[in-house]
C-alpha cells in the first residue's frame, strides 16, 4: 500500500482538481492547507481541510465527478492514495470500509445541505434540525424508489447515483444528484403517476410523509421551496408528466 502512494506538493493558489473532473484517488493532507469551493453560481467556499484530514473519498466511491474544486491556500503536501491501493486496503482491512461510508455519508448529506437551495434560507441550527429528518438510504440498482400509481413514501433528495422516472414504460425524466422528489403527491395527497428506478447504486435521503407534513408547519419555507419546485415541473414537463 505504501508503495501505492503518491506526494502530491501544491504552491499557494494551485489547484488540484475542478468540479467536474472525474475522480480517481483520495487525498491526505501532509502539511498546509487546501480550500473547497462550489462552483455555483454563485462560487463559495464549502471547507477547508488542514494536516490529518482527507477529502476526495465521494468521487472515488460513487464514480460522480468532483463535486467541487479545491484549492490550495497555502503550500501544500497531499498523499494521494488511487482507487486500487483503497480496494488493497479494504481487501486487507475490512472495518477500514464502514469508516469510509461513515465519512461518505456525512460529506454527501453536507454537500447536499451547503448547496440546495432547500436549506439556503435556514441557520445552522435550523439545518441540523432538517437534516436530522430525512433517513439515510443505499438504493440496489433496479430498485423501484416510488411505484406508478403509488404513493411516495416522503420526500426524497439523490445524494450520489441516477433514476429514471416513466410513465407506462416511457422514460419521461432522470433524476441525479441533488434532485427531490416526491414532493408533488406529498402536496396533493395524489399517487404517483410515474415510477422512478434506480439506474445504478444510489445513495439518498427521505424525509417520511409524517415528518414532512410536521416540518412545513413549522417551516413554511420548505412549503414554499417545494410548492415551487412542483409548480415548475408542471410548466417544464406539462401535462404528460406531473412527476412525483
């Protein structure tokens, strides 16, 4: 494994990689300092990760493209550790993989929550409050998330992976990271007129039709998001397509 690993040395300023690019290693920071920006728009600042941390571990396990751009905002010393030397190192130490999944849950649920327009308008407090609603799901590929005809269970948001939505076997939409759904039939009490598979692994939250209908009482912000999002995918898919 040592063998495998590579030093990766940064001047203030350079960067590493850009959202969009596709992902092949994990990083460890040796020494300085490096910046993650979301791109946007507008770009902003999500973190930074100083000696002893690693990044990089959501693009190397789901197969995505960067999510954001880093930078170093110091001289800086990475050890890059490339997706086979990560599949050595579960092969050989398995309670290494739960603590990666443990770490790839979290960055993507913060991802989800520094860059969704859902949570823009709340405090941290706020945040953590909503988070902590929606449950955790690692989706088979094949699997039926909402059936046609159907009620959605909540409310659901794509952290990692792809869906298709259809209509009497018709692909209408695809759903990818950062997508919600459900939101329409959770509004209007209505089933489903569309399905929506997995097309590969996914990793998602929902949030359960009771805890939805609580927190928009208390929240009307999230009504107000969502009522939106669902009043423009009627204009954007018209009447073949309510969605979900």
């Amino acid at each position: 494994l040592i063998e495998r690993l590579g030093l990766v040395e940064l001047t203030a300023g350079q960067v590493l990689f850009r959202q969009g690019d596709a992902g092949d290693a994990l990083y460890v920071v040796a020494e300085g300092t490096v910046v993650v920006h979301s791109e946007g728009p507008p770009r902003h600042e999500l973190t930074r990760f100083g000696p002893g941390s690693f990044f990089g571990e959501v693009a190397l396990v789901t197969e995505e493209p960067r999510s954001a751009t880093v930078t170093a905002q110091v001289d800086t010393q990475l050890l890059a550790v490339d997706r086979e030397a990560v599949r050595m190192l579960v092969a050989d130490f398995p309670d290494v993989l739960p603590v990666i999944l443990r770490f790839l849950r979290e960055r993507l649920v913060d991802r989800l929550v520094q860059t969704h327009p859902l949570f823009a308008s709340f405090g941290a407090g706020d945040r953590e409050y909503l988070v902590a609603q929606f449950k955790f799901l690692e989706i088979d590929p094949g699997s039926v998330i909402v059936r046609e005809g159907g009620r959605p269970a909540g409310l659901y948001a794509i952290l990692s992976g792809r869906a298709d939505v259809t209509t009497a076997g018709a692909t209408v939409a695809t759903f990818g990271p950062g997508d919600l759904f459900g939101e329409v039939s959770l509004l209007t009490g209505e089933t489903s007129p569309v399905a929506v598979t997995a097309i590969g692994r996914c990793l998602a939250l929902c949030m359960p039709s009771a805890a939805f209908r609580e927190i928009i009482m208390t929240h009307p912000q999230v009504l107000s998001y969502v009522g939106d999002l669902a009043d423009e995918r009627k204009r954007t898919h018209g009447g073949s397509a309510r969605l979900v």
